[in-house]
C-alpha cells in the first residue's frame, strides 16, 4: 500500500492551504517619488512634441479650399423652361429685325449718296460751256478765284491785296527809318521837360511803327470792312 500510495499521480493529490500563502488580491505596490517624477516628465515632453507638431502641420482646409476655387466651373445645363424662353426672345429680335431693319438702306449710306449728289450737280453747273473760247474761260477762272472769299478771313473783315500791303510795308519802313534819325539828332543829355517829351514821343512812334511793320509782313493781311 505505501508502495501504491507514493505512486499516485501529482493531480490526484488535494488542493491545502500553505503557511504563510497569499490567498487575497493582489497589492499593487505604488510609485516611488522619481517614477512619478519620470513620468511627468515624460508626459511634458510628449505634450511639448503634440505643440510643436500642431504648429508645423499643414492647413488642410485652407489648402482644400484653395483648390476648390481653381477648379474651373462646370456649367450647369439649362432647364428646358430657360431653353424656351431664350429661343423665343431670339424669334422675336429677328422678327423685328426682318419688319424694320432687313431691306433699310443705312442712314449714313443715304447721306453719302446725297452729298454725291450734290457734287455731280455742282460739277455739271459749273462745267465750261463748250462753245465758249478757251482764253474767255481761262480769264473767268482767275477772276473767280481773285475774287472768292479767303477762308482765312474773319467776319466783318476783308482782305487788301498784294500791291497794296507791299507799298504799306515799305511806306512804314521809311517812317520808321526816319523817327530813326530823329531820335539820333537829339541832345544826349534831356534834362529839360521838352525834351524828354519829344524822346518819348519818338519812341512811342518807332514801337507802333514796328508793330505795323510785324502785321504787314504776313502773306495775308485783313481790314475791317466799311460797311
């Protein structure tokens, strides 16, 4: 029996209680003062790195934003209602367009059609008489445009012609050559009235003279008409 006793298997044998075992929970032992401390500081420095990695981090949404805007827009199809009414609008200009516009000469044709007009007219009322002699027309020719009006002309004025303004010019040359040496014949020193008088007098006349020369100088020269 002792034989048989000492044979029997391991998981045959009871289950007792031990001195000294633990039979309750388990104590969960606490930190001590430098674990704590590693691991706040731990947790420091994984905040420090959440901070840095947030302000280094792309904007997502001001990026998205930004490539929404340069999508290029699609146009939206237009309703059959929308369809119709532009297709009606369109009947109705070139409706009018065919009532009033198709056919109608322009108004600024019209007006070069009547300014042409008016120039055959002109071309045929002044074309030479055929019958007439050559020198008779030619002398009529220049007498027309001797006498026609210079469109340099102001109102009220006429124009003197070229003999006249070239005796003029020379008559005023000749005055002022002689106020000229008038001038010279004076006494250096005109301490008296009279002649200072008579020296200003002289320049006033050799200034207008010059003026009057300037004038008559002109290819054209105009004079207020007597009437």
């Amino acid at each position: 029996e002792t034989h048989r006793s000492s044979a029997r298997p391991q998981s045959a044998r009871p289950n007792f209680l031990h001195a000294h075992a633990n039979t309750g929970p388990e104590y969960v032992r606490s930190q001590s003062a430098a674990g704590s401390r590693r691991a706040s500081m731990s947790s420091s420095v994984d905040l420090t790195r959440s901070q840095i990695d947030n302000n280094t981090k792309l904007d997502y949404v001001k990026i998205n934003s930004q490539w929404v805007k340069s999508i290029p827009k699609v146009r939206k199809p237009m309703s059959a209602e929308l369809v119709e009414q532009v297709r009606t609008k369109n009947e109705q200009k070139m409706k009018e367009y065919h009532e009033k516009q198709k056919g109608r000469v322009p108004d600024y044709i019209e007006k070069i059609k009547e300014q042409r007009t008016q120039e055959l007219y002109n071309e045929r009322a002044n074309a030479p008489d055929p019958d007439c002699p050559i020198e008779q027309r030619t002398q009529e020719l220049y007498n027309e445009r001797a006498n026609a009006p210079d469109p340099d002309c102001p109102i009220g004025h006429v124009r003197i012609d070229e003999e006249k303004r070239l005796s003029t010019l020379r008559q005023l040359e000749l005055t002022r050559a002689e106020f000229e040496k008038k001038m010279s014949h004076l006494p250096i020193r005109n301490d008296s009235l009279t002649l200072r008088r008579a020296k200003e007098e002289l320049e006033k006349k050799i200034i207008e003279a010059d003026e009057a020369i300037k004038i008559f100088s002109k290819p054209k020269v105009f004079m207020r008409s007597e009437e």
